[in-house]
C-alpha cells in the first residue's frame, strides 16, 4: 500500500504484518539486495531457517521488528529493486521500514533514545549556547558513560562539536556582497548540522554563491524533521514539514530556488515532505529544491560559474553520500571538483552505515564501522591530499575510523577560489 497517514489501514497492526509478508515474500524471491545493508540481510536469513524454509508467512512480529531496527533508511534498496512503483507490486521497501517504526511507537510508545535523539534544534539552541562546557562534557569519559547508560549513545562515538557562533548568527550579522544578482536568488536551507556544529560549510556556501553572483537569502527554518522520522514520531516530522514549507515557500513565490548542502536535508524537502504533508505548497517547495552542487553545476552548463580557480586542490577522496544517490541527481559534487584545475577526484560509492541518528546508538556502533570498512578501506588507500564528502553523518564516521574529518565539497570550492583568507573573519 502507499504511504497514506490518513488511511486508517495504514496504522493497523495486523495490516501492516500482512504487508510486510507481502514484501519480504517478494524480496525472497529476488534477493537482489541481498549485502546491500544489515537489514536485508537479517530478513534472508531469517528466511532461510529451516523452520521457516523461504515461506515468508512464518515469520513473527518480532523478526520484523528486527528487520526493521536494523535499516537505516539509506535509501539505496529504493533505487536498486525492480518493483517499485509504477510496478504493480509496488514495492517501496524504506517507506515500509518507516511504516513499521511509526507504528510500534504510536502502540508502545517512543524509547527514550530516540526521543533524546529528535531534539536537535533545542539540543543545538542549548549546545551552542554553552558550547565550550558542552563540548568538554561529550568528550567526558564519565559523561559519555553515562550517556550510553541512560540514553543509548555509544561511549566512544565521536560526537560533533557545538559552534559558539552559529550560521545564523553569523549571516544574520554580515552584509550581502555587492554585485549579486537580483535574477539569480536562492534561499539556502542551510541545515540545523551547518547552523549549530558546522557554521563554516555555511560561510563557504554563501561566499561561493555570492562569488558567482548569486543573491542568497536565509529564512526562517528547523531541523527537517529526519530523526523524528527515524524515531517514529510522524507528528512532530510533521509539524517541522509544516513550518518549513511555509518558511520557504514565501520566497519560492517571489522567484527564489531553494539550496542545501546536506543530502539528507534536500531528500526529505524534496521526497518525504510531500508524502508527510499536502497542499500546493509542499509540491512547488519540493519542486524547487536543489543540492547545493547540482545548482552549481547547472550554474556551469549555464555557462556561468566562475572557473577562475586561483589554485588546484590535488587528490580528493570523494565519498558520494547514500542520500545524493537515492535522488538520482548524477555525480555533481565530483563533476564540480574536476573542474578545477590540477586537481582529481577519486569516486567512492561506499556507505558510511551511520545514516540519521542509526549509528551514533550504542546497540549499532560495532556493526555501523563494519559496514563502513569498505569506505575506510578506499580512503585509505588512494591517499588522497583532502578526504570529502556532503554528508556531515559520513563525516562523522569517516573521522571516527580515520581521525580526519572530511571538507564539504563547497569548502574545496571556497579554498580553490581563493576565498580561504576570509574564513578568518
């Protein structure tokens, strides 16, 4: 069935067992995804049980339960299966999962962890406030203790650091760069992880854009909802949908396009929020939104990106985030990078396995870098002058495994223009 929140089917147990029987019994026969993340994998082998013998109707609640606990919503399996729709099956794997976790949560309730988890925007607000004491807390050994015992964050999951000066602080507080064009305007949504841990991928986002003369504007926005998502709290993802699309739209209806630097960000404005929230407004918001490098990109096969490079940036080591392929946009952060003179990019179509708030639970760290040997394994080898990536997630798991966190592909940008004196401001 399709992802219908006002279907009362929708929410009902037993329908939901009997979907999910539905498709395990049709992914058993194709096994295509099979290795191609933790929860597949759980769902063939229970399947492959003697007891159960590949008839999927055999399967329990609770080996459901597990398979749904262990996807990441990574979004890969979406584009990798033969029977999503407009196939009659109409199979649509990820939404199933998210399916399933609203569900428990509205029947048991939503644990602890993932109600901790879901608070971003108060969390940043407050982190970023106290961040110096904040920051020495979550590198605390008691502490982080502590936090695994009571909220389930794994001890030795490298957390990102709060900013003292968040992005909206800073853009709020500088003046535009004169020769933007009021023809070319975009309202960047500049995610609640650029604006609270990573002010710096904002400030080279804007002084990139305004570099080529685009006029950019910062409304009014919240966390995009994702790890309420995760968690299963469909209302609160709901209301935040609400609010940004308002936000945003009120500019989309003035001319602006809308850009974001985080590939999460940019999949749930463009795919989750229509399916979460009606009305003429989701679908032109939707319409209207792009990855930060493919607005770049169109920019150049527009004929008007600047290619004035002051310098070549070497050897990247460029993973491809889960969440930028699932929107099947190409490679645009690579093809952006190869632009720029005495510079290569070696391409990594590896999944970090730390999507959403997955893999910062204590349950999943161990089996989260597992999955991520194969990316570590190539960044390590191709030793590469900078390690890059969109993702901020990615990012984490990359320095965790490496001890070195990865540049935002627009930082490449901003340092290959020359712009990298100004981050001293």
């Amino acid at each position: 069935m399709s992802f219908d929140l006002n279907d009362k089917s929708f929410w009902d147990a037993a329908q939901l067992e009997t979907e999910l029987k539905r498709v395990s019994d049709i992914c058993n026969g194709c096994r295509r995804c099979y290795n191609l993340c933790p929860s597949f994998n759980d769902l063939i082998d229970r399947l492959d049980k003697e007891s159960v013998d590949g008839d999927a109707e055999k399967l329990t609640a609770e080996n459901f339960k597990s398979v749904t606990d262990l996807c990441y919503q990574c979004k890969l399996c979406y584009n990798h299966c033969p029977y999503t729709p407009p196939h009659r099956w109409k199979i649509d794997f990820p939404r199933l999962m998210l399916r399933s976790k609203a569900v428990e949560t509205k029947n048991k309730g939503q644990s602890r962890q993932d109600r901790f988890l879901g608070q971003v925007d108060r969390l940043g607000k407050l982190g970023s406030m106290f961040a110096p004491m904040v920051n020495w807390i979550n590198r605390n050994r008691l502490n982080r203790w502590m936090m695994e015992k009571f909220l389930g964050i794994h001890r030795d999951r490298i957390l990102p650091s709060y900013a003292a000066e968040t992005f909206r602080s800073w853009f709020d507080k500088r003046r535009a760069a004169s020769g933007s064009s009021s023809e070319n305007k975009i309202a960047l949504f500049y995610t609640c992880t650029v604006n609270y841990h990573e002010p710096e991928v904002g400030r080279a986002c804007v002084r990139v854009l305004e570099k080529n003369g685009i006029q950019v504007a910062s409304p009014e926005q919240r966390c995009c909802g994702m790890p309420f998502l995760d968690g299963g709290d469909i209302e609160s993802t709901k209301n935040n949908a609400r609010a940004n699309v308002q936000s945003l739209y009120c500019l989309v209806q003035r001319g602006y396009e809308i850009v974001v630097p985080g590939p999460t960000c940019s999949y749930m404005l463009k795919r989750e929020y229509p399916m979460l929230i009606e009305g003429e407004a989701v679908q032109k918001v939707a319409a209207k939104t792009l990855d930060i490098c493919e607005y770049l990109m169109r920019l150049h096969n527009e004929g008007k990106l600047v290619t004035s490079f002051a310098k070549g940036m070497g050897r990247i080591a460029y993973q491809i985030p889960c969440h930028l392929r699932a929107q099947n946009i190409g490679y645009k952060s690579r093809d952006l990078m190869q632009l720029i003179p005495d510079t290569t990019v070696q391409l990594i179509e590896k999944c970090a396995a730390i999507d959403g708030t997955w893999g910062l639970k204590q349950q999943y760290f161990d089996l989260s870098l597992k999955v991520a040997e194969p990316l570590l394994r190539e960044i390590h080898d191709g030793r590469p002058d900078f390690v890059v990536s969109d993702c901020s997630l990615a990012g984490l798991q990359i320095q965790q495994g490496m001890g070195q966190k990865p540049l935002h592909p627009v930082q490449i940008l901003e340092r290959a223009y020359g712009l990298e004196a100004e981050t001293r401001e």
